[in-house]
C-alpha cells in the first residue's frame, strides 16, 4: 500500500513539474521550420519612426504592427516567395502614409528591412 501512495504522488510531482514548465516556457505554436522578419518603419519625409503600421503577408493570419520605436517582427512558413504590406490604418495616430507593398525572394532565414513609407 505505501508504494502504491508513493507512485501516486511520484507521478503527481512530474505532472506538476511539467506543467509548471510549460506554463512558464510555453510550447511552439507549430513545429516548421520558419523565416524570420524584422525591420524599423520610418516616414520618409522627416526619418521618424512610426508605430501602429500594420505589416500583413500572404499567410493568412500572419500579421504584425510596428511598436513605439516604429520595429516589427515577424515569422513565417518557408517559402519561395514572400509579400509584405505596410499599411497605416489608423491615421489619427501617425497623420497618413501611403500603403507600400514588397516582394522578397531568395529568403536566407533572417532578413531585416528598413522601410520608408511616403506621407500622403
């Protein structure tokens, strides 16, 4: 009888140990492999940077907005082609920028891109 309560809470201190640690660390959200993305957006005009731009893809539910400092950062499926979309949706914030839309190929895994989007 006592080891069967000692199994019992053996077995009881692992699950809690695993799930502390998850709940910690967490788990991938999916086990591909991924390219990396990030960047600083920036008005053209006066070189400050913007926050709140929207920077959407071509994978459904892949999106990111630009922080304080006007950066992203985004990871997406492998791919030979990527498209990426900056877009000010709320120009009550930053004034208004025209939408600029690029194409990246040839992904090395990591690419950093410095965006300048031209006010309207």
């Amino acid at each position: 009888m006592k080891n069967l309560i000692l199994k019992i809470l053996g077995s009881i201190s692992l699950t809690s140990v695993l799930f502390v640690f998850q709940a910690c660390y967490g788990t991938p959200q999916d086990m591909e492999q991924d390219n990396q993305f990030e960047g600083i957006v920036k008005s053209k005009a006066s070189g400050n940077v913007i926050k709140g731009i929207k920077v959407s893809t071509n994978f459904e539910g892949r999106q990111s907005y630009t922080n304080e400092n006007g950066e992203f950062s985004i990871f997406l499926p492998l791919a030979d082609e990527y498209k990426l979309t900056f877009e000010d949706v709320d120009s009550t914030v930053n004034g208004a920028f025209t939408k600029y839309d690029t194409v990246i190929t040839d992904v090395p895994g990591y690419v950093h891109l410095d965006i300048l989007l031209q006010p309207k």
